[in-house]
DNA sequence: AACTCGAATGCAAACGTTTGCATGTTGAAA
DNA sequence: TTTCAACATGCAAACGTTTGCATTCGAGTT
C-alpha cells in the first residue's frame, strides 16, 4: 500500500492539488465545505505530508546532526539526552554519527551531513583529529551555511561556537580537596597533551599545586596513551614503593576506577592510604567500593547549551552576525567515601 | 554563501542542466570534453548534491530510525553503535529518538519517523507500552511500507522480525552456576511482569529451581517497581536476617551492583556470604569490588543483527515475501569474584 | 447591460535532482 | 545530393509540497 499523497486526495475529490493544500492548512480562502470534506478524506486514509518534499520546499530539514567519538560512554550519552530534549521541543529531530574517535570517519560523517541533511551540526573532536590538528573539514562549513557549535573537545583554530566544561577550575578545586583533606604527594593521571580537556585539567592541578607552594614532580603525572595497557601505565605509578603518592587525581572516571583497583589490589587501602578523586560522575563511581568522589562534569546541561546554542544561530537572521561565543559549563566537587579521611 | 547546484553549474557553463547531471554521472554519452569540463568547475566550487532532493527523486532516504527507551544505558548504546557499524557500511544513516520510557513520546517519534524520514525502523518499546500493552502504532507501520524490527524489548502481538537475547536461557545458566557454586537459598530480583525480559530471566531462574528440585519461594522474590526506591525494595531481601538468601540472581547490573552495596553495608561479605550475578555486562560490573558476575548479553552484536534484519528488509523486492524471523543472540556467562567461592 | 467586487478555485513555478525521449549536428555511405 | 547512424545535447516530466498570481462565477451596483 503506497503511501497517500495529496495529489491523490485531489484526483479522488475533482479538485485542484492546491486547493487540497490550502485546505489542508485551514485557510480560510477556501470555502468550509471543501475544508471538511477534504480534511475527512485525508483523516480517513491517514494522510501525512510527505516531509522530503516539505524539507526540499522549505529548504530546512528540523535535524541537527551530531558526530560524537564514541556512543557507548556515559558522559558522551548525557549529552544527546541534553541535546535531544532541547531539540524535540523546538520540533528538530537529532541525527547521530560516531566517529570512533577516526580522524577519516569524522571527516566522513560531517561530509555526509552538509550535504543538505542537516540544518546545522554539533561536534565533539575525536582524539585523532585533535593529534593531527587538522581541521579544514571543519572550517569550510561556516562559508556554506551550516552552523557549527563544538562541545567539550574543542579547538582554538576553528572559530565558532563552543560549549566546553570548565576544566581548569574543576581540576583545581579537586586537587584542592586533596590538599584539604592532607595529601601531601598528590599525583595526576591524564591523556597526551593534545587531548585538550586532559591539558586543561593538568593546568588546573598544577595550578593548585603550585599555590600551595608545592613542586610539580613529573614522576607523580601519568600521561596514559591507550594504544598501549592502560592497566600497566597506572600501576608504574603505584608499584615506585619509595615514592607512593597519598592522592591522586583522575582525569576520567575509568582511570579512577583502574587506580583504585590496582590500589586495593597492593593492599593499600582507601581513603587512609590513597585518596582518589576522578572526573565524570557516572555510575562507576557511584557503585564502586569505596564510591569515588568525582568532579561533575554535567553532561546533560552541556548538551542542553549546545543544542540551544545551534539553534538560535539556525534561526538567526543572516543580516545579524553575532559574535561567537563560548559557554563554559561549571563543575561540582562530589564527594564519597574515596576522599573522606 | 549559497551552497552551489547543478543548474548553477548549467547555467555558468551555457550547457543544460541533464548535461551536466549526466556528466558528473561520468556518462559515456557526454563527451569526454564537456565531462572534464563540468567536473573541473564542480570540484571547484565544492559542489554537493543535494541530498533531499536526491532522496525525494529516488524515494529512498538511506536513513534508519532507532526509537529506544535511554540512552544513558550501557546495553542500549552497544546495541546503537552496532547498529551503526552496519548501517554505515551499506551507506545508511542512523537517525536516534528516545522515547525515554514513555507511550506518547514513543508514538510520536514513530509518527515523526514513518512520514518519509526514514526506510525502515528499529524500536525497543518503552516500559509504559509494555505496560499499557497498546501496540496500534506499530501495527500500522506494515501497510506504509515500512519494515520494522523490534529489538530486545519486543511484544508477541506484533508481527515483524524481531531479535531477543535469550533471557530464559541466560537465566537459567547463571542460577544453575549458582547452584553449582553451593548456594542453597538463591534470589531473584526482578522487574514487574510486563517487562517482557524480567518476565522472561524469572522464568529460566524457575526452571533451574525446579529442576534442581527446589521450591520456588516468593519471598525469595523482589520484583521492583522503579516508580519507588529501588533501593528499599532490595534491602527488604536483605533485612530478613531469619531468611536469608546466600544467592542472588539479578535481571541487570544496577540491581546486582545495588544489592552488593547493600550487603556490604550489612556486613555480609561476597561471595562468601552471599554470591551476586547480574546481567548486563557493563563497567560497573567490571569496576566493583568484587567485580560482578554477570550475563554478557552482546549489545554490539544484536545491534548488528537487527540492522542487517532491517536492511534485508528495505532491499527485498516487494514480490518476495520473506516471512519474518525472529533471531535469538545467545548470552555468555561472564564469571568474576563475585561468584567464586 | 456593463462593471466591479469578492469568494472560491486553479495554474504553474519553485525546491534540486534524474532520466526517457526528442532534437540537432556531423560525417560517411549510398 | 540524399540518407542514415552515431554522437552529443536538450526538453520536460517526475518525486510531493507550497504559494503568488491568474481565472471563474455569481451577485450587487450603476
């Protein structure tokens, strides 16, 4: 059974598709006889506008399209549920692409959707675009009418709008916990400096660090690169007996988690021994023993800003060019048992 | 900047529009000349079909629709990213939509889905129309031309493909494992019936019971309703000092991590005292201590299965009338310490 | 009887493609 | 010189809508 249209419903009733189409839309230049008895037709065999030929019409298609670098990721996840909800009450619908962290793959999609697909894009950087540093794919969509926000992995070198976490101050006022709480030998674990969030909140550790008048020892930072163990590069950290750090500061949850185990596992024991504080608060550290302390990264407001964010400059007349703007989504210290001296 | 067309490209170079759409088609019966000629200006000025237009034209929009309770939610994101992995290999797009547990929201996405947006559709239906059990709005759908299949959370009383874990089976497993292990008072915690996969796992938890020749004890039983506290749903199993159990069966990770939580705090110590295996092999399973048994129920892998059910389906001539089919992913037991006595 | 007005409806273009068929041009064979 | 094939190109319809601008018709006004 094909589907009707409302040529269909024109042939059938010996009026003009025009007439159908007006009278579908209740104008009131068409008479209210027609009005009803083409409405009754259309309900009758459940009549839906074809929404191509309405997209290709108002040349707008009501979907943003979003290329992220991993789905199965909680953090990642509580962005669409933010960026979904904003969309679906302005009616736009949401189209999903994974770059699997691919430079290639990201390029892929985002040529995919410009194509027409979407009315404007939301993208999260993948850690190899971010190594190579390349970025035309990018940069040429601002010529083509395409409205770009970035959100939590970003770069300086594109310019449009962005939605980042304050990664800095997060750090800071985490390993600031640590100090309170009288750690004395606080070590980071991060990613490879190119990983911008994981640069960010080395500088909000160092910073704390330094103003409380203590050295930044490059034995007590883990850069993790995860092409190898990730297992074996945290436990260097902890297996240097003689240089035992007391706290430690995650820059994700997983390498929270990771650090706590392998803590525990050494028969050290949380909090009195090490205290552990890690980044993204999902449900790892909520269930893990004892419950990590995290620094709330609020994915789902994020997602919510920047869907809002692409919308307004969707809408946006073209005559008026606002500037870009970068929203930055404040952090909150969580505080479990892992941190609880 | 406008984004350049075909008869942009026409009317530049004084040729007609079928030239140059058949041109950069490479078509043998423009000549060689003309054909380099519209490709250089093409690529010059980045031209792009437009894809809606191509879409309407063809009748085909190369999208697939997801409807699916979360997104926040280990299992249904490794089902999306398998879903994706094969649809992007046969140049199919994904379009997302979350019916976050809810009948109307979930009504209206298909709605939104089924009017031309989409080829085909995958749905895991929401708990409130398993509850409801009012399924009209995907009863319709196989008149409309198109294909549905439904994944993990599925309902008898619709006819279409469909792929399920095989829950009873899962169940069964993990309870004979722990029976095996020398647990003699095994729980269960469950949801209400109307959730076709907790229905399902009780079931093969009854089996292994009854084959095994034991009782099949309600208070042994915790179906929660989630529409309260979890949590004191699951510590009413725990508080019965005089009953008890030294097994404990649960239908997902969050329940087994919980009721771990919970027996801890009581003192008890797992496995020793009580062993737990969940389902859902997610992180928090991997990351507690102890780390959780569990039933591995292969997201990635139905994700893959649904989408090659629903691409076989869209791409099938209409003559051919395949019946549907029903595709079971077999789970794996996933031992760890909570389990090893 | 001619004219104007308003209400109701229809025509056709437009959105950007593809494609069956027609047309035009050229060179060679008859 | 006519005829024909082969090649290159163009016209127009189609996909399903919306909408500016006719057109038609009857009634009311002069």
């Amino acid at each position: 059974m094909k589907n009707i249209t409302i040529k269909d419903i024109a042939k059938e009733l010996g009026i003009s598709i025009s007439t159908v189409s007006r009278a579908l839309q209740d104008k009131p230049e068409i008479s209210l006889e027609t009005r009803k008895k083409v409405r009754a037709f259309a309900d009758l065999y459940h009549y839906m506008p074809n929404s191509l030929a309405l997209r290709l019409r108002s040349q707008k298609t009501m979907i943003i399209g979003i290329v992220i670098p991993e789905i199965v990721h909680h953090f990642f996840s509580r962005v669409i549920s933010g960026v979904e909800k904003v969309a679906n009450e302005k009616d736009y619908n949401v189209m999903i692409c994974l770059s699997n962290e691919s430079y290639d793959k990201e390029k892929l999609n985002i040529k995919m959707l410009t194509n027409g697909s979407v009315d404007g894009l939301l993208v999260s950087l993948s850690k190899e675009t971010l190594k190579k540093n390349d970025y035309e794919h990018l940069k040429n969509l601002s010529n083509y009418n395409i409205p770009l926000v970035l959100f939590d992995r970003v770069s300086d070198e594109i310019n449009c709008d962005k939605v980042i976490v304050d990664d800095v101050s997060g750090a800071y006022r985490a390993t600031r916990h640590l100090i309170e709480i009288g750690c004395k030998k606080i070590a980071l674990i991060t990613t490879p400096d190119h990983i911008s969030v994981g640069k960010l909140r080395a500088a909000g550790y160092k910073k704390a660090l330094k103003e409380s008048g203590r050295a930044v020892e490059n034995d007590f930072i883990v850069k993790v690169d995860e092409q190898f163990s990730v297992e074996e590069q945290i436990a260097v950290l902890l297996n240097n007996d003689d240089k035992l750090p007391d706290g430690i500061l995650a820059v994700n949850e997983i390498y929270a988690a990771r650090a706590m185990k392998i803590a525990k596992e050494k028969g050290l024991t949380i909090p009195e021994d090490i205290a552990i504080i890690g980044f993204t608060d999902g449900l790892i550290s909520e269930f893990s023993t004892p419950s990590l302390s995290t620094v709330a990264q609020h994915g789902f407001t994020m997602g919510e800003h920047a869907a809002e964010l692409l919308l307004e400059r969707i809408n946006q007349a073209d005559s008026i060019e606002k500037n870009f703007e970068t929203k930055i989504i404040s952090t909150d210290l969580r505080i479990r048992k892992s941190t609880e001296k």
